[in-house]
C-alpha cells in the first residue's frame, strides 16, 4: 500500500512538474493568453447575445399578446361578451401548441370566466383576483409552485365593467434560452480546444527562430563550436532580422576566435628568430661582463632585435583588427593625388642609389580615408616595387578616376609572382620561395588588403615571374 501511494505520488509530481516547464514554453504562454482572452471576448459577446435574445423574445411574446388582446377587444366592441369567451375557446382548441389562459373579470376583479390549459394547474391564477385594480395595468407575473416557469399577463379594459386578461406561459422562451447556454458552452469549449491547439502550433512556429537560437547557443556553450549557426526561414519579419543578425553576430565571433588563435600561432612562430637572437645576444654579455664593449654591442643588438619585435606585433594587431573591423580609422577629407606625390618623392629619394625611376601620372581625387592607414597602405606597395625591381627599372604608378571609382595601379619590372603563389600573397608570414634572400617579415601585403578593405576597397595583382607586378587599389569617390 505504501508502494503504491510513493509511485503515485512520484506520477502526480513528474505530472506536476512537467505542468510547470509547460508554463516556461513561451508558445504555451502565449496561448494560454490568448485563450483567456478568447473565453472574456467569447464571455463578454455571450452575454451580449443572451441579453438580446431574451429581450428579442420577450418582445415577441408581449406583442403577440397584445395583439390578441387587442382581437379580442374589438370583438366584444362588436359582438358582447358572450362572443369573445366562444372566441377564447375556439382559439384555445384550435392554437394548442402556442398554450394561453384568458380571464374575464368584472370592475371589482372578480373572476367571471377563466379558462386555462389543464396544464397549468400548478399555477396560482387565484392569486389574480386579489391584485388591485389600479394595479392591472402592469404586466403580472404569475409563478409557479413546482418549477421555475412564470406566466405572464396583460390587461385591457374592455369596458367599464369588464377587464380581460390573457397570459402566456415562459417556458418556451426558457428551453430555448437554457439551449442556446447550453450549445453555447460546447461551442465555446470546442473553440477553445481548437483556438489553443491552433494558437500553441502557430506560436511555436513563429518562436521557431527563437528555440533555434536558444538551442545554438546551448550547443556553443556545450561544445565552444562557434561554426553553428541558426537555420534561417527566408521569411521577412522580425524574428527572421534577428536570426540574420545572430548569425552575422556569430560569425563575426568566430572570426575574431580564429584570428586570437592565428595571431598566438604566428607569435609564436615568428618571435622565436628575433627573441632567440635577442637571448643569444643577452648570453653574450653575460658571460663576459668585463668587455664593455662586447656588452654595448650585446645592447644594442638587443634593442634592435626588440624594435623588431614590436614592430611585428603591431603590424599583427592592425591586421587583426582591420579584418575583425574594430580597427579605429580617424577618417577625413584626404587629397590621395597629394599623398601618392609625397610617397613617390621618399621611394624615388629611396632608390635613387640603383637609379630606379619612379613615374607618376595623376589626376586630382579626395577619399574620406585615413591618412595614416592609407600612407601605410600604398607605402608597403611601393617599399615591395623598390625593394624587388632591379638596378636601372622604371616604375609606373598611375592615378586615375573612372565611374566615381578612384583607381591606384603600381606596376613594377621586379621578380613578378608565380600563378601558384598570388593567393596566398595576402596571407601573413607568407614568402615566396624565389625571394627569400631579400628581408622582409612577410606581413606587408597583408596588412595592404586588411587596411584597403577596412576602407570599404579592394586590392588585386596581376604579375607575370621576370616580368613585374600591377598592383591596382580601388577606392570609392569622395562627392
């Protein structure tokens, strides 16, 4: 018996409790309150419905009435009263399913005639006689002592010394209101059933996006897999702009994720030349810290190592945060023409030992840009056309502005690149294997096309190996 009673209750909690998760479901909320806004409407337009049907039929029943009094009225106008009672009963005979009593009294209300279905015994219709006279006017409401249906009865004066009453009883017009609850109460209840199945689908399809996100974010958490995304319904509205929204968020995540990862493996990659350097050097002045001058060398070589070191960690930083887009660009109203100038003045200074040519042919043109970024940017370019072109070689930069689009080609008669290695140019610490023996950190490019996306362009080479590169940098216009 105990058993029995533990595995019972055991039953009525998990029944409870799945009750009360039931109740955290937002669809379920939601349907919930549309159901009980459905029984108040449903309530409220009931009882309006009611209120007109019952006066709808009590009109009814108080003119027809009426009508026969007044039938009856003109009869004995012009036939006597003995007319009117054959009248009464014929009409009792003949119109049996629509039951009435009919009493004639005199001045002092005193029944002379009363004829009434057999029926309706169970009223008390002696009761009329001792209503005052003054009073019988009114409509009379005559009760029943075995069930709650009345009749009701009107008076007309048919002369000085007869009244006439005629009533009907409400017992129609209370099955039909009794029946009209009734239906009433089952229609309700299969439209709630049906509004809260249909209410509870409907939300839950709606909210569809939102359990998806919810069960995203549980598997992200579980797993720290930020690949997942939320399946989208291509539908327009608020809950699909969310979705969309989430999963730019998300991406953006996990962008940022990989590149946290890709900096600490290209850290510590490429640190470990200068920093081993950097150690060597310190070994150095160590073991012999008597020779100062040993140990000034050590210093310095050290300090030099050191800037190297933080020079690349910039250089990895701001290309992290160009491509995350959190890099700050302070931009303004730049005169590019002005700065390609400046730059070719510092490279061609920088190449005049191997007599290389710089030529510039330019046409006015103003970005909102960064100057900084932007100087560093097309600087990096032209640092690589100098760097890789050979003694006596021209470089042509060319400056133009087609369809509002300002356009930026650098070409060069260096190395050139070979067809394998221009996709991963861009790429950080990527070299090509033709030119390892000139210096470089392999991060230039890349910080190129990081700096030139930030800036809503675009950046792409064409280059031929011992033929050269073209560089083209596209910009929009500045209006």
């Amino acid at each position: 018996m105990t058993r029995n009673c533990s595995i019972q209750s055991e039953v009525w909690d998990m029944y409870l409790k799945r009750i009360k998760n039931s109740f955290k479901k937002i669809h379920f909320r939601l349907a919930v309150i549309f159901s009980l806004i459905f029984i108040l409407s449903s309530g409220i337009l009931f009882a309006f419905s009611f209120l007109f049907l019952y006066n709808s039929m009590n009109n009814s029943e108080e003119d027809e009435t009426k009508r026969r009094l007044l039938n009856y009225w003109a009869l004995f106008q012009s036939n006597g009263i003995d007319m009117v009672i054959r009248e009464i009963d014929k009409e009792s005979f003949l119109y049996s399913d629509q039951p009435f009593f009919a009493r004639i009294a005199n001045k002092e209300n005193i029944t002379l005639f009363l004829r009434y279905p057999d029926a309706w015994s169970e009223y008390l219709l002696e009761e009329l006689e001792k209503i005052q006279v003054k009073d019988l006017d009114n409509t009379i409401v005559i009760k029943s002592g075995n069930s709650e249906n009345e009749l009701k009865a009107y008076t007309v004066h048919l002369s000085e010394d007869y009244y006439l009453q005629i009533g009907i009883s409400t017992a129609r017009s209370t099955h039909l209101l009794l029946l009209y609850k009734r239906n009433f109460v089952f229609l309700l209840l299969g439209l709630l059933i049906l509004g809260f199945g249909a209410g509870a689908f409907f939300s839950g399809r709606f909210l569809s996006p939102v359990r998806s996100l919810n069960s995203t974010l549980k598997d992200i958490i579980a797993t720290g897999d930020f690949s997942k995304r939320i399946t989208e319904r291509g539908v327009d509205d608020d809950l699909e702009e969310i979705s969309i929204l989430f999963n730019q968020m998300l991406k953006r995540t996990e962008t940022l994720i990989f590149q946290m990862k890709n900096n600490l493996d290209i850290v510590a990659h490429d640190l470990r030349t200068p920093i081993t350097i950097f150690r060597g050097y310190a070994e150095q002045a160590i073991r012999d810290p008597e020779n100062f001058q040993a140990t000034g060398e050590a210093l310095s070589a050290s300090l030099e190592q050191s800037e190297k070191i933080i020079s690349m960690l910039n250089i990895i930083m701001d290309i992290s945060e160009a491509e995350s887009g959190t890099l700050k660009l302070k931009k303004e109203n730049l005169d590019l023409e002005q700065l390609v100038k400046s730059l070719v003045e510092m490279y061609t200074f920088i190449g005049e030992e191997r007599r290389i040519t710089i030529n510039l042919d330019s046409v006015k043109c103003r970005i909102n840009a960064d100057p900084v970024r932007i100087r560093q940017a097309i600087g990096n370019i032209l640092d690589n056309a100098v760097k890789y072109s050979p003694n006596n070689s021209i470089i042509n930069i060319d400056l133009k502005i087609i369809d509002q689009q300002i356009i930026l080609i650098i070409q060069d008669k260096g190395f050139g690149i070979s067809k394998e290695d221009i996709p991963f140019i861009w790429d950080r610490l990527y070299r090509s294997p033709g030119v390892t023996n000139i210096s470089g950190s392999g991060l230039g490019l890349s910080l190129v096309k990081a700096i030139v996306t930030a800036h809503k362009g675009s950046v792409n080479v064409e280059s031929t190996p011992g033929t050269g590169s073209v560089f083209t940098i596209r910009f929009q216009e500045k209006n």
